[in-house]
C-alpha cells in the first residue's frame, strides 16, 4: 500500500481572555487579569474533553518537545507578569489543552471560540462578539495550522504560529490573521539549496510523506544526498529498517521538522546509516530558561477540586519530563525562543491596544480583530533580537546548519553554518565535518560532473545518461574526439595523470662517453693484454711442469674463451641492438662456462690421482682410457647450449624501453624484459659448477703444493659468488642502466678473477722460481707427500 507519513507533533495555543474570567488552579491553569492558554499533545490517544482529563494511562508517553515549549510559555508568562513595564497593573494566566497529536484539534477550536456560557452563538457580525480567547498562538505543524487558520481567519482572530513552515500561509487574502514566528519553508529550502551548491551535489533523492508538509515542500526542490521532507513520527520506524537493512554511508539532510528531533537520535547504531545534517531554528539562549522548572505547579494539582479543568494525575508524564531535561538541553533553544518571543509579540499588540504606560494600562474590552493591525505593527527588540513581521506575515528568523555527532553526547547537533534570511547566504564556522568516506573526503553526488582536463567520461549504467569523470592513467592521453575513451602513448612516449597528450621520452643507456664506460673498457683492455702475454707465455713453456699441472692443452681452451670474454665487453656500452644483446646473452655465458668447467675437471682429476687411483683403479683407468675430463667437458658444454638456446627462445634478446616507475620521462634501453630471469637461467649451470669447485678445493688442500690449486680455485670462485649476489641485489631494487653497468662489472671481475687468479700465479713460478718448474722438483714433492700418508 502507499507509504503514508502523517504526524502532528504538537498543538500548542496561548489563549488572552478579558478579566472576570473565573478559573481554578491545576498543574497547567494559573490564573489573572488576563488568560492564556496551551494546547499541547502530551501523549496519544483520543479524549472527547478539550481539557487534561483525570484519567491515567499505562504508559505515558510524553513528548519532550511538547514539554519544553509548555516551559517556554509558561517562563515568558511569568516574566511579563513580573515586568513592570509591559503591561503594568495587568497579570496573565495560561490555560492549556491537550489534543493528542492529530486527533483533537477542531474540538479545542470550537472551545475557544466560544462565549463564557461554551456556545458558539450565531451572529452577522461578529464585530462585538467576545469568545473565550483573545490570541492564538500554535500548533507548530504546517497542515494542523492550516486547519485551524481556515476557522480562525473567518474571526480574524490573531493566530501566532512558531513552527509552521509552509509557504500556504503566505497567501494573506485566505489568511489575514496569521502570523509566524519562523521564517516560511522558502527560506529552508533556500538554505538546503545553498548547502547542496556549497558542497555541489546535484544528483539527490528525496523521501516525503504524503501529506501537506511533504507535498508542498517537495514543489520547491527538484531533484541524489537524501533529502527527507517529513514529520518525524514514522521516521524512527523508516530509520530502524533502514539500520536493519544495512544502508550505509549515505549523506541525509533533514528538515526542520526532525533536525534536532533526539527520539531519532537515539535509535541504536543509528550512526551506520552515514552523516546527517539538517536544516534548524537557529539556537537562541533565553537567560534563566535552564533553570526553570515545572515544580511551583506541581502542588497545585494535589489541591484542585474541579475535575473538569485540571490535569490528569500523571504524575508518570511529569517525571518523565524531569528525566528528559538534559535531552531538552543538548537539544537547544531553538523553538523555545519562537514559542517566548509570541507569547511577547502578544503582549505587545496588547500593551499598544491598551494604551499602557510606565504607570498603569487602560483596561477595556478588547476583540481579537482589534489586536492583528496592532500585531501587524509590533516592532520591538527582545533579548537584542529586533521582533518585527513582513509583509507576508513572517518574521526575519535565520536558521543554521547542523550536523549530528554520535561521539559527541553532550552536543549531539553541532552548528556547522549559519545562513541568513536578510542576506540569503550560508556561511561555514567549521570546516571539519566528519563524513563517512575515506580520509574524510567531501561525498560526490553529482549526476554528472564537469569533466577537467585528462578526464574521460564513464556512464554509470548503460541506461543513464550520467556518467563519473575518471582520471587518464599515466602512460595514456585524453583525446578531444573520444571523450570516453583515454589513448595510450607510444612505446617512445609519456604522460602525467590527466593528460592531453604524449611527450618524447629521454633515453638513457651506457654510453660511451661516460666514466663508468671507460673504468670498464680499460680493465677489459687490460684483461686483453693480460691473457695474451699469458697466453703466449704458456705456449712458449707448454712442456714445463707447472703449465702442463695447470692443465694442458685446456689451459689454451681456457685462455681463448677468456680473451673472447674480454673482446665481448664494448658489447654492453653503447646503444643496444639485436646483435649487441645477443653478445651479452650468449658470448660471456658460453666462455666463462668453457673456464669453469675446465677448472672443475682440472680439480677432479687431480683428486683422482692422488686418492681414487688407489681406492678405484678401475674407475680411474676407464677415465685416463677415455679421457673422460674431455667427456665432462663436452656434455657441460652441451648441456649450456641447451640452456643458451632454450633461454634465447624464452626470452628473446631484444632492446626495450623500460619505464622508470618514479620519472616517467625517462626511459631506459635494455636487452631484455625479463632481463632477471634470462640471467638467473644462464647462471644456473655456472653455479653449480662453481659448487663442485669449492667441493673440490676443499677435498685437495691436502695435495702436494705444486697440485694443490685450492686457494687460487678458491679465488676465482668468491669473485663468481660475490660478483653474482651483488648484481641480483641490484636487479631486485633497480633496473636500466645501474644493472647493465653491474652486469658488464661482473663479467669483468670474473674473467679478471680466472685470468689473474688461475693463470697468474702460475706465470709467477715460471718467471720468478724456474728452480719449480722441473720435473725433479715435481717428483720430489710427490714422494715427500706419499711419505707423509703412509
């Protein structure tokens, strides 16, 4: 069925009789000179009797706010009686009725309009008729005053109104009697509007009840935020479902009517639903009001006699209300002031009508459609607040912007703008609002945003015309003939976030010129020389001991890999190309590969003639038969082509543009994109020969001194390991020309290490100990190391 909210929070009149008028006392009837008197809607439930009958109920449900503006009224009351100044001479009583929310306001109209004798009597003219009420003041709901304007208006009696907002009212033919103490809902939605463009939100739902209050209110604002245009009665139901359904992080705007309503704000885990602000009366602190309370007519009730005019014995309701205070007080004076400030424009009309002065009024008979041209003039300043009507019957009130605080129980609707009716503006006094979203960011809730530069458009849904503004990555551009779609950049360009276009990039690589380069092609040079004179040198003593100790014919295989080694490094400077990355791919890995399993058999069949020739006689025979060091060899190498051939495939060695994550503009010329891993494949086989090394020197250190190659072996090794750790500590935290420099110092160290450490010593004997390097020399170390084992 439709969703019907209809509420009526309070209906509150202050009634001004003529004196003479016989009363008695109860909790909520004073009485004197002159009688006011309150409708208020102190719980549910229909009653036929206009007054606060004796009738208890089970559960008394008050209503803080009915109890809080009874307050207002009765404080100003007192005020003016005690003032002598106003009305000097003249004291006012108050009589209030209860018309239980929407159920009982026509009854207490009827009630008012009548004479003494409680009979509406019939007339022409009504110029000399004398109802029971002077004024009204009330009810605060838009659609209950309207009701009761439409038979007031036909008395011309004065209606005083201090939270009615509906721009009905305005119409001054139907209603010429009517006035307000608060600004028309025009100025509300003013000043929701105001807020929506302060924080530019174009894109809102709006939630009304159907009736007066939502239908004419939703006129004004055309619509995504959730606006709420509805008494707040069934919102505590809407609200619990909405926390039960999880809703979350949403903006709510609420109006007057619930801004500051504390039954809503303390629905459970209510702060779920997201932020709520709301549009209210501007607080205003009336001195003395905090401290005034209901207790002086308390005792009277236990006193009155005349069951037809005092209230009910609920003395459950006036605990309640003591409870409640401290709600009234977080909640703010706000209506209060409204409700105190009528009850003073009455006394005003009155204190002009009677011709009052410092001494005394003149007392007369006085009918309600003399007091609307004196009300329509009033012009005085309360409380430094200048109280005057407009032309539309409204007074200037402001009202400001709330927002609710869960964490906050003391000030649970904290003030975060003040907008002015005069002026129509809407000025912040906070900037830190708590909104529920990351980092505390403003929501966006816009149809469709204005797109900024570098912005493409994204359609929220292929059935809406609305679309987001989503920024252009890095690396693409924004298009001006496709809006929805951002281009990417070619290979050898970039951009920013949000760009419009693509800027050449600068690449980098080693080049020649620089010092890291020449540091490079010197050592390598040197290393050329180097292992050419050793070269040489090992040709011209091939039959001594010491180079046929060093292994033979493979030291010469061994030496021609290292001088293509250091031929191979002007590979790595310069411009990479297809040829250039295959040289560094290929050529080092093979070579190096060449030496170490050179050195690594070398070492193993050293070991063999010293310790398996005696333990495996067979073994060692079939592997001086076959030659199996050449055997070893050729499969290592085999199995490295394998490797080479299948790492080529995998990973091709093709230059690329590698991007720098943190500069963009720049871009690094590499050999491969998965440089890392082309690296990690080719060394595979180089350390786990470099392994059996170490293994192998460590099982030698024994051996006669003239075989034993343990700590030369030892050396070659460590600056393998250590050249290869550092280059993948490198590789793992940068990439580009940094790991192509240490790439291109690795393969130098390591041939340097082999050159140097291998061969070098070797020539070292030749040259500086030649006594060494005889076969006598040899054998004697032998038999002194075969003396030693047994």
């Amino acid at each position: 069925g439709q969703f019907r909210l209809k509420t009526l929070i309070l209906l509150f009149f202050v009634l001004l009789t003529m004196a003479g008028s016989q009363t008695q006392y109860s909790d909520f009837h004073l009485a004197g000179d002159y009688l006011l008197g309150g409708l208020f809607s102190l719980h549910t439930g229909n009653r036929s009797s206009p007054h606060l009958s004796h009738s208890r109920v089970p559960t008394c449900q008050l209503k803080i706010a009915s109890y809080s503006y009874l307050r207002a009224m009765r404080f100003a009351v007192e005020q003016i009686n005690n003032s002598s100044t106003l009305l000097p001479g003249v004291s006012l009583g108050y009589e209030m009725v209860d018309v239980c929310y929407f159920t009982n306001f026509i009854h207490p109209i009827l009630y008012f309009l009548s004479n003494k004798h409680s009979v509406v009597q019939l007339h022409n003219n009504y110029t000399h008729y004398q109802p029971r009420v002077l004024a009204v003041i009330g009810p605060d709901s838009s659609q209950a005053v309207v009701i009761v304007a439409q038979v007031l208006s036909l008395f011309l009696m004065p209606q005083i109104s201090y939270s009615a907002t509906s721009n009905e009212l305005n119409d001054r033919e139907r209603f010429p009697s009517v006035f307000r103490t608060i600004s028309s809902m025009e100025q509300q939605i003013r000043a929701m509007l105001l807020l929506l463009q302060e924080f530019r939100w174009n894109w809102i739902n709006i939630l009304y009840s159907d009736d007066d209050y939502g239908r004419q209110n939703l006129k004004l604002l055309t619509a995504k935020v959730v606006i709420i245009l509805s008494l707040e009665l069934t919102l505590q139901f809407f609200f619990q479902e909405a926390v039960r359904q999880n809703v979350t992080d949403l903006v709510w705007i609420a109006t007057e009517a619930w801004a500051t309503e504390p039954t809503l704000y303390n629905i459970t885990d209510l702060w779920r639903v997201g932020t709520i602000l709301g549009v209210a009366v501007k607080e205003f602190s009336i001195p003395g009001f905090d401290d005034f309370r209901v207790s002086p007519a308390e005792g009277a009730n236990k006193q009155a006699s005349d069951q037809t005019t005092c209230n009910q014995a609920c003395d459950q309701c006036l605990r309640a209300a003591r409870d409640a205070d401290h709600s009234m007080r977080v909640q703010g004076e706000r209506i209060d002031f409204n409700v105190y400030s009528s009850v003073y424009i009455v006394a005003h009309a009155l204190h002009r009508l009677l011709g009052c002065n410092t001494t005394g009024c003149h007392k007369r008979m006085v009918y309600p459609w003399q007091l609307v041209p004196e009300m329509k003039r009033v012009n005085f300043s309360l409380l430094n607040k200048r109280i005057s009507f407009r032309e539309r019957g409204n007074t200037p009130n402001s009202f400001e912007i709330i927002q609710w605080n869960w964490d906050q129980p003391n000030n649970p609707f904290q003030k975060i703008a003040s907008y002015s009716t005069k002026n129509q503006t809407l000025l912040f006094t906070i900037q830190n609002i708590s909104w529920h979203t990351p980092n505390n960011t403003v929501p966006i809730s816009v149809c469709s945003q204005q797109c900024e530069y570098g912005q493409r458009r994204k359609p929220l849904n292929v059935r809406s015309c609305c679309f987001e503004c989503i920024d252009c990555e890095k690396g693409t551009f924004l298009n001006n003939n496709d809006l929805y779609n951002c281009q990417p950049c070619p290979a050898d360009q970039w951009s920013s976030a949000r760009s419009q276009k693509c800027y050449p990039r600068l690449v980098k690589y080693l080049e020649w010129q620089e010092g890291t380069a020449v540091v490079l092609l010197l050592f390598s040079v040197l290393g050329l020389v180097a292992t050419v004179v050793i070269s040489v040198i090992f040709a011209i003593h091939s039959h001594t001991p010491v180079v046929k100790s060093a292994g033979g014919r493979m030291c010469f295989l061994m030496l021609v890999s290292l001088i293509i080694g250091f031929i191979n490094v002007p590979m790595y400077i310069g411009i990479p190309t297809e040829f250039k990355c295959m040289c560094r791919q290929i050529v080092y890995s093979f070579c190096f590969t060449v030496c170490i399993s050179c050195i690594t058999v070398r070492s193993f069949q050293i070991i063999s003639i010293f310790k398996m020739a005696a333990r495996l006689p067979k073994a060692y025979s079939y592997w001086m038969k076959y030659n199996g060091q050449y055997i070893f060899i050729t499969v290592i190498l085999a199995l490295k082509v394998t490797i080479i051939v299948t790492n080529v495939i995998i990973h091709p060695p093709t230059p690329v543009l590698l991007v720098l994550e943190d500069n963009p503009s720049i871009a690094e010329l590499q050999c491969n994109k998965s440089y890392k891993l082309a690296l990690l494949m080719n060394n595979s086989l180089d350390t786990f020969l470099s392994i059996l090394c170490f293994y192998f020197s460590y099982i030698g250190k024994e051996l006669p001194k003239n075989y034993n190659e343990a700590k030369y072996i030892t050396l070659c090794m460590t600056c393998y390991a250590v050249s290869e750790i550092a280059i993948f500590l490198v590789m793992s935290v940068y990439r580009g020309v940094l790991v192509t420099i240490c790439d291109a110092l690795g393969v130098v160290i390591n041939l340097l290490g082999v050159s140097m450490g291998y061969f070098g010593p070797k020539c070292y004997l030749i040259f500086f100990h030649p006594e060494r390097n005889t076969a006598a020399y040899f054998q004697s170390v032998i038999q002194s190391y075969t003396m030693r084992q047994d």
